[in-house]
C-alpha cells in the first residue's frame, strides 16, 4: 500500500527482457535503505527489489504490467517517481493508493499559470464511473484531485513544490500516464455491479 506522495526521482540505467519480463535497473538516492523482496512503487507501479548494487537497484516487471502500463516506454535515461511502502503508523498524507495501475492515459493539455500548472488527461470511457469531481486520483504514483471532468477525460493542477520533486516536469502533451482510480470507488462500482 502506497499513499502517492512521492520520495525522490529515479533515473533508469540499463534495461534487459528477459522472455515477456523486463528487468529495470534503477540509480535512486534511497537504493542504500532499501532491501530484497522490498516493495517499491515506480510511477505508481508497484515492483519488488530483486537485485541491489551500491547505488543500484533492480526490479522486475511482467508482461501483465508492461502492456497495462507505461513501463513498456522506458528507455536508459528516463526519470521514474520513487515512492516506498506506507509503514503502519505513517501519516496518509495522500490516499490510499495500491500501486495496481488501472489503465494508460495521455497528455492532451500542459498549461503554466501563475504559481502552478495545469495538466489535462485523457482516459479510456470504461473508467468514467470511477472518476469523480474532487475525487483523488494516482497520475504516474502522484496523489492528485480531479476537476473538470468528463466520461473521458480529467484535469488536475500540480503545485510549484510537485512540480520540481517529481517527473510532471518531463510530461508533454502526447506523452503517456499510469492512472489508479480510486479503490474506494472501485470496490462500490463492483458491488453495485452485483446487486
């Protein structure tokens, strides 16, 4: 369980496939806390650590996470938000965030206003029940509030202080999100859908 408050940025150093996998070599400043078998969120994309190397770690992702992700794209170079689990106890600072990407939304809107900037994404009409006004939203394991929604698409604003700590600086229009709708919502949209 995550909360989508971001700890630091990681930048992707090598890549290899093995069969379906990718194995995902990371340099981030908090490889020398973190241990084997230790669940670790990469733009809200929960991995386990199966490798580490000084300041190195390395993580595996199935053929099920890259195609419903946008893990697939990575390339050697590319910056990834880090965020470890929640540890009972913690504050929630965010939202009760699983780390199971629902879907891959894309950048239709990245405007600078005075103080912040606004993002606006699109996403598959499947997920419009799960999307509300006000309601949170992971965008790339970034805890965010949606506003201005449609059955399709969604906007948020990111502050100065996300802005310069995570990759929203690196997102273009065009360019592909992980989106987790909430799981609150997910679990009353499933039980209604059984009553």
């Amino acid at each position: 369980m995550f909360t989508g408050i971001i700890e630091c940025l990681g930048e992707i150093v090598h890549l290899k496939e093995d069969g379906s996998n990718l194995n995902i070599w990371v340099k981030s400043p908090i490889t020398h806390e973190l241990k084997i078998d230790q669940s670790v969120a990469h733009n809200g994309v929960c991995l386990t650590v199966v490798e580490i190397d000084k300041d190195v770690y390395c993580v595996t992702a199935v053929e099920e996470t890259l195609l419903k992700t946008n893990l697939r794209q990575l390339k050697v170079g590319t910056i990834v938000n880090i965020e470890r689990a929640l540890k009972a106890g913690d504050r929630l600072d965010g939202h009760f965030v699983q780390g199971h990407v629902d879907t891959v939304g894309q950048c239709i809107l990245n405007e600078q206003k005075e103080g912040s900037w606004l993002f606006r994404f699109s996403f598959p009409e499947v997920h419009a029940a799960l999307v509300i006004e006000k309601g949170s939203i992971c965008i790339n394991g970034v805890s965010l509030t949606a506003f201005d929604i449609s059955n399709s698409e969604l906007t948020v604003t990111i502050i100065p202080y996300t802005y310069d700590h995570t990759n929203f600086k690196d997102v273009s229009i065009g360019d592909d999100v992980n989106l987790e709708f909430d799981v609150l919502g997910k679990y009353m949209l499933r039980q209604q859908e059984l009553s």
